[in-house]
C-alpha cells in the first residue's frame, strides 16, 4: 500500500501548483471555447494530457506499475468528474470568471460532509469554522438575494456537487494508489467517454485554438497530479478550504484579461476567504 508521509505545509505546496494551473486554465478553456465545443476541448485536453503524463508513467513503472484493483472505483470517480467538468466549461461560457469560481465554492461543505460520512475523517470546529468563513466570502461575492441566479449560476453549482463527490473519492482512491495512477486513469477513462459526443460536434482547430487547447491539456493533466498529491499529505477537510485561494486569484485574472470588475463586495470576500483559510493551516492537525 502507498503510504506518503501526512504533512500539512506538503499539501499546501502542492496546493499552489494546483490554483495555478487552474487559474491558467480558466482563461486558456474560455479562449478555446470561443472557437470549439465544450466536448471537443475536453476530449482534446484528455488525449493531450495522456501523451504530456506519458513521461511520468514511464519514470514510475510504465504501464505495468498503472495497474489497479481498484477501476470500477477510477471509472465511477471520472464518471461523476467528467460531468462536472463539462458543466464547470459550459458556465465558463456564460458568467464572469471570478463569479464561476466563487459558486464553485459551495463544493467545500459538500465535500467536507462527505469526506467525514465516508471517510471516517473528523470534522472539528475549527475546520467548521474555517469552512464556515469561506463560505461566507464566496456568498458575499455572489450576493445571489441581490442579483438572482441564472442558468449559467445555477450550472456551477451542479457542477460544484459533482466536484465534491469527486474530490471525497480521490481522496479514497490515494490510500492505495498513486497519483500517477489517478491521473493516468482520469485520462483514460474521460477520453473515452468523451470520444463520440467530441466526434458528433468536431471541426478542426485553428492554430490559435490549438494553442489555447495545449495550454488546457497541460493545466487540466497536472493540476490533477498536484491535488492528488496534495491529498496523499492531508485530509480532504484540509486540502479543500487552501483551494478557496482559488476565488481572489481568478477574480483577479477576470480583471487583468478581461476587465470584469472587483469591487468592495469582492474584496470583502475575499478577506473572509484568507481568513478562513489560514485559520485553517493554522489548527489542522496532521493525517494519521
């Protein structure tokens, strides 16, 4: 059994490279969406993303080593995940980047339920508590009493559900096998599943496209890879709320490259977010 060593600040490093490469990918996935379908870059990404991991696969044993008892697990996790993500690019589409991240943020207390329903994992007051701040930034951002919620809203949050059970059964998953494996698996499994929805609505990329697509591929691959690490050093209790990091980081490349506004509600959000979120690192203890 893989067994990594339980280090909160381990997590945390992976985590950064996570909510980088996520960051990068909301603007490269909406970029190639202009152009493409939704089934098209996500089967584009998968394949893509098989042949950049390929290297990986082999420095950990090649094929032989990406063996697992566990695929029904690996095929029902990427079931759920695949959906989620098709409805996280559609809401892409439809409502301002900082907004899609901000409703993804109710996935934290799903999947903070889940993990201690099914994972035996334990849920003190000041993970609650840190959960409970995020939550309050996001809504703060959001303001849904204000504004309502439109199809594009209310996208994300289904979306937001399925990341959760996603993210409880990666979790899971990382108690036996490796996050090579998880990847690798992820790939396989979605290309797929995506191969006859991409081919029904497919057109050839412009260079332009392709190029937004590369850059999808390698964010969705190894961002991958760098949560499932993170979930090898840290329950998912912990490893979720660093995401919340997520909301101020994307509301500021909507800014920088599309010019969607951040205005005081944002900023409060924001405050509420990074409280809860080193308030967090600061009273988890290690997994056991």
């Amino acid at each position: 059994m893989h067994t990594p060593s339980a280090s909160v600040p381990r997590a945390a490093a992976w985590m950064a490279g996570w909510l980088t490469l996520m960051v990068v990918m909301a603007v490269a996935g909406r970029e190639a969406t202009r152009e493409l379908s939704v089934f098209q870059v996500m089967l584009l990404r998968s394949v893509l993303g098989l042949v950049m991991l390929w290297p990986l696969v082999q420095a950990a044993g090649g094929i032989q080593a990406m063996k697992t008892l566990r695929l029904p697990e690996h095929v029902a996790r990427n079931v759920v995940h695949y959906a989620a993500q098709y409805g996280w690019f559609v809401a892409l589409t439809l409502i301002p980047l900082a907004q899609l991240v901000a409703l993804e943020f109710t996935m934290p207390i799903w999947s903070a339920a889940l993990a201690v329903a099914f994972l035996g994992e334990r849920m003190n007051r000041w993970k609650v508590l840190a959960v409970a701040l995020g939550l309050a930034g996001v809504a703060v951002i959001v303001r849904p009493a204000a504004t309502g919620l439109n199809p594009g809203q209310l996208v994300a949050l289904a979306a937001a559900v399925g990341f959760a059970v996603s993210v409880v059964m990666v979790k899971s998953l990382t108690r036996t096998d490796t996050a090579i494996q998880v990847s690798f698996w992820m790939l396989v499994v979605q290309s797929v599943i995506g191969l006859v929805p991409a081919l029904l609505a497919w057109q050839w990329p412009s260079a332009e496209a392709w190029g937004w697509v590369v850059v999808v591929a390698f964010c969705g691959t190894f961002s991958h890879y760098c949560f499932a690490r993170a979930m090898q050093h840290a329950d998912a209790t912990v490893v979720v709320p660093m995401d919340f990091l997520r909301v101020p980081l994307t509301a500021a490349a909507g800014w920088a490259v599309y010019a969607e506004r951040v205005d005081l509600f944002t900023a409060l959000g924001v405050a509420l977010i990074l409280g809860g979120n080193l308030l967090n690192l600061r009273r988890a203890p290690t997994v056991r």
